[in-house]
C-alpha cells in the first residue's frame, strides 16, 4: 500500500514561484525564488535531508 510522504503545492506569485512542502516530519515549510529550477532543487535538499535524518540509525 502507498503511503504519502508530504504534499507540495506550487504557485506563483508575482514574479516569484512559491511551493508550500507539507510533510509529518517538518511541518510546514515554504520555498520562494525567481526560478521553477531553484524552487525544485530546494525541496529536493529539504526532502534528502528530512528523510535521511529519519532513516540514520538511533544511537544506543
């Protein structure tokens, strides 16, 4: 069974892109820039790195 991992909502304001990222882990977050590419590569950081802190090992 599929299970979503966050929800992204795109739009444009102005002369800005504006994607919302929603997810369990971090909340709420938006991301502004002039460009669709630097919006993209900004939720693709946060998404590595949420997802890896989630997946390292716990500490004993």
């Amino acid at each position: 069974m599929e299970e979503p991992i966050c929800h992204i909502e795109i739009s444009q304001e102005d002369d800005e892109i504006v994607a919302k990222l929603q997810s369990d882990l971090g909340g709420i977050r938006e991301f502004r820039s002039f460009t669709f590419e630097q919006v993209l590569k900004l939720i693709v950081n946060e998404l590595q790195e949420e997802l890896e802190f989630n997946s390292e090992p716990e500490a004993e």
